[in-house]
C-alpha cells in the first residue's frame, strides 16, 4: 500500500542498526566533519608502487580529507609522501600526476626540496631574509607513508594514527596468499559521479544488487555456491566477502579464460572493502582496486585500477586486459551498471527531495545477501562521528531541546 | 583517389547506424575480419591501455545483450570529420584518419553535452563491392566518462 507523508518518514522498523537517515550523503556539514574525522584520521591507499619505479619518480594524490600530496620515490628507494604546497607562497610544487624531480623546484619563487621533504634552496636567502630564516625552517610537510597488502602505497595524514598493519589488522586474510608476487597497474581512468562516497562504498559491500547485473545474474547467481559466500567483519569497518566459482562461459561471447591469478581457485571472486573507500576485488584474472575520493556530499571522484602480475608474458597481459574490460573497463557491463546505480541514488538522495531512510535490514546468516557488510561500515562511522548513522541529529535535536 | 568519396562515405555512415542504434548496419560496414578497439594513452601510469577490443563476433555479441543489460539510454551524436585518406597494399586498403567527438543529449529535456573527443583510426578494405571496415582504433583523448557507456563509439 502506497504511504501518506508521516507514514514515509516514520522510522523503518527495523533496529537502529539496520537503516541509516539519508541526511548522512547530503548534508555539507555532515561531509565536512567526514573528511576532519574520518578520512583524515585513517590509513588511504594513494597509488601502487609499480607506479614509481625508479628514484625520483613521484606521482600526486587528491587525499580524501583535502590535502594534495605527492609520492616520491628517494635516492634511498624510500618512498615517502608530502604536501604538494609550496612552504613559501602556498603554490603547487608538481603539476603532472606523475614525473621524475631529483629537485622539486617551485615554478613561482624557485626554492627547491629534495625528495626527502628538506629545503635545498631558497632563491636569493641572505639578501631577503638575512639571518631570520633559512632552509633549515622550510621543509615540506611530510605525511605518514607505508607500503603493503599488495604493493600499494598507503598514507596518513595523522601524524599519531596507529600503524598500517594496526589499521588493516586481519582483513586481509583471504587475499594474503593471493598479493605475494609483484604487481603492476595495467588500467587507470577516473570517474566523477554526483552520489555520495559511502554510497559507492555500500555498492561494493553488497551482493543483493547482482540483480542489476545481467552478468552477475547468469554467471554467478543461479550458479552453485553463489548463497553461500559470507561476509566477515573486521576491526575498524573493514569487511570481506567470500569467494565461489563463477560460470562465465554462461555469458554469451565469453572468451575462454586460461590465465588465472595465483593460488585463486579458477572462477574464483574475493573481495575486501577497506574502511572508508578502498575496495580489493579480485576475480578471474584481475586484481581491481577501487579508491573513493569524495569532493563533497553528493559528489565523488573514484579512481579505478586495474593490475596483473609484473611477470606477465604479452600474451598474459593481454588476457588479464580483455577480462578486465568486459566487466570493469569504462566501457564494460558492469561498472556502467554499479555507476548508473549510484548517480541514481545521487539524483533520489539530495536535500529536500524528500527522501529520508536508507535500510540495510536484510538479514541471511551474513551470507552474500545479507546486509550486514554495510552494517558493518556504518557501526565504525557512527563511531568515528560521534553520530548515529541512524539519528545523526539526535544530538543538536537534544541540545536544542 | 577515385574512392576517396566512398571511403568517407563509409566512415560517415559507420557514425549515423551506431547513432540510430542499427547494430546491424553497422556490422554490415565491417569486413569478417574487422576488429575494434578504443585505446587510450594514460599518462598517470604512464602506459597504453585498451579499454575494449573485439572481433566482428564479438561486436554481434557486445550488441545482442545490450537489451539485457542496464545503460543509461542518453542518445549519441557522433560527429566525424575525416582528415587523412591513405592508399595502403597498392590500393587493396586505405588507411583513414579522422578526428571524431562524440555528443550526450540527455532524455530529460535535451541538454547536450561533449562526451568524448577521439582520433578514429581506420584501415578499410577496399573491395569491387565497395569498401568496408578492417580496422577501427577509436583513439581516445577524452578518459573521463562519469559513469560510462555500454555501446562503443
């Protein structure tokens, strides 16, 4: 039966776990107090380290929390990560997404740094700043950098966060013995979609929307085994979900798929989402990763990898590219689908267009359709927030009152 | 060159049956050899990508499940302007070079917008019958596609 206006906004009866208040993907404010609370006090993959390979190769990051970084690879093979801000003028010291600086010299006043963060110029020193100020004050700001679970090249821009390995704990449990060999990024392309970033996150940390996948329906879903992949929650909002054998010569033009990834079983799909918005996805022959970037409530910039193993003959990598592509290239069946998906949760979920509850209350054992995954997620936000996912406003509400 | 008009022609027609969504007049336009790609140079990663690629049988797949699949229904414009016409293989091909953009009108009230700026690069068997498409390499500048397409350039 079709609902009145109270009705709509009544609360869903559910517990309070099991919806979240649509305010939580479009409220500015609420974005704002994400990026201070949330992506500014946890670990953010910013690029693999296949992307720097050689001393003084850097490449720059939009961090999610505001701040433009770049990675730099030192003489040392040290990688480390800064703020790309000029110390001097606040200007951008690297404009290229990737390069090779042995010295970052400013375009604007000329001072220059060396992939280590330190000064190593000032243009004209003495004779405008005499003894009041030197290099030795003007070093970039350095953020915390590590490497691992795959090769990726993780930051923090909290200076008294945990450690990585704290921060990922067991999650990646199902992957570990799929990451040893050396990887490489094959395919890179970015998307900008007007929906919020934990909507993307909740897309890739749910099954059920395999209805909206052809592809998914017919090689997965009415195959064996597909009901019986569970979720499993982690630590710090991270969850996995595990794999099963999927059919996809059941997809009419499938190409026969040889290649595989080590230690995955053929057919095989694993998949870890790392809190707030990094996805591993492994299946068939492709390892992808996902990085949510949210540029504002209802708007998110995701860069999408794509990576095989650095050993791959030509032929391999020629594999690994067509079975990325048929279902994840911008081009393929499935992320238009997963993106089509959000822009229209984007388009429903803005303020005052009436929409007001999202439910997450479907319960089947954790098993693939099983809602707990983002009930997962949204347990550590709630908690990172100090809001209820549920009732965001129950504070302000009780001040006020 | 005498087929030069119909070489064109050719590459002109191959945009407006993809704009009409005539799948198989477009395949008509290929040769049984023909093979596709979109390519694009990143140079975030610093490498040649190929975003999709298929033979003639795949193109006839790629469209045949396209009712099965969700796609955002927004109409292409395809607008070709050829540039260069080389004679290949003592005139048995022709190697095409011409710059393509590609337009979205929305369904919703019909603003358009420029979707996707490319170099589509051609080579075109030319036979007594009239030339038909070997190859075709939509060469793209643009990689920014929001949330994407199901059906190629």
């Amino acid at each position: 039966m079709a609902r009145n206006s109270v009705e709509w906004e009544e609360k869903p009866n559910f517990p309070s776990t099991h919806y979240v208040d649509t305010g939580i993907y479009t409220d500015e404010k609420i974005f704002r107090e994400e990026q201070e609370k949330v992506f500014n006090k946890v670990w953010i993959i910013a690029c693999h380290e296949s992307e720097l390979p050689n001393a003084f190769d850097y490449r720059t990051f939009s961090h999610p929390g505001g701040a433009p970084l770049f990675v730099v690879r030192g003489e040392d093979m040290k990688v480390r990560t800064f703020y790309n801000i000029c110390p001097h003028r606040g200007n951008t010291l690297l404009y290229d997404p990737v390069g090779n600086a042995k010295r970052i010299t400013c375009i604007f006043h000329a001072w220059s740094f060396n992939a280590k963060g330190d000064c190593i110029e000032i243009s004209r020193e003495k004779q405008g700043y005499q003894e009041r100020f030197s290099c030795d004050k003007a070093g970039l700001r350095e953020v915390k950098t590590g490497i691992g679970y795959g090769g990726f090249v993780w930051v923090n821009v909290d200076d008294d966060s945990c450690s990585l390995s704290e921060y990922v704990g067991d999650a990646m449990g199902l992957l570990d013995e799929h990451l040893s060999e050396p990887m490489e990024v094959f395919h890179y392309h970015k998307a900008v979609v007007n929906t919020n970033y934990k909507l993307w996150h909740d897309t890739n940390s749910e099954f059920y929307h395999d209805y909206m996948h052809y592809f998914n329906r017919i090689t997965g879903m009415i195959q064996p085994g597909y009901f019986d992949r569970k979720y499993t929650g982690f630590p710090n909002g991270h969850a996995s979900v595990g794999s099963m054998a999927i059919k996809y010569d059941a997809y009419e033009g499938s190409k026969k798929r040889g290649v595989g990834w080590p230690g995955l079983a053929p057919g095989g799909w694993v998949l870890i989402d790392m809190f707030p918005g990094m996805t591993y996805n492994l299946r068939t022959s492709v390892l992808r990763m996902d990085t949510a970037i949210p540029l504002g409530p209802n708007k998110l910039l995701i860069e999408f990898r794509g990576l095989g193993l650095k050993s791959d003959t030509p032929e391999q990598r020629a594999e690994r590219v067509r079975d990325h592509n048929q279902i994840w290239g911008p081009f393929g069946r499935n992320l238009h689908e997963d993106l089509l998906g959000v822009h229209g949760q984007g388009l429903a979920m803005q303020e005052r267009s009436g929409s007001k509850w999202v439910i997450h209350g479907r319960e089947e054992n954790m098993t693939i359709h099983d809602e707990g995954g983002m009930r997962h997620f949204y347990a550590e936000w709630s908690k990172l927030m100090g809001r209820k996912a549920h009732a965001p406003y129950a504070d302000e509400a009780a001040a006020v009152a | 060159m005498k087929s030069r008009q119909s070489i064109e022609d050719l590459i002109y027609k191959s945009c407006l049956v993809l704009d009409d969504k005539n799948f198989g007049g477009y395949l008509e336009l290929c040769d049984t050899a023909f093979h596709y790609a979109i390519t694009a140079y990143s140079p975030e990663i610093r490498k040649e990508m190929i975003w999709l690629e298929h033979d003639r049988e795949g193109m006839k797949s790629l469209f045949a499940n396209l009712p099965k699949h969700n796609s955002d229904h927004s109409p292409l414009s395809r607008h070709a302007t050829v540039y260069l016409v080389e004679e290949q293989d003592e005139g048995r091909k022709a190697k095409v070079t011409s710059a393509l953009q590609v337009f979205k009108t929305s369904l919703d009230g019909g603003a358009t917008e420029l979707f996707a700026v490319a170099k589509m690069i051609d080579m075109v068997q030319l036979t007594p019958e009239g030339p038909k498409l070997l190859d075709r390499n939509i060469r793209l500048e643009t990689r920014m596609f929001g949330i994407g397409y199901h059906i190629p350039f």
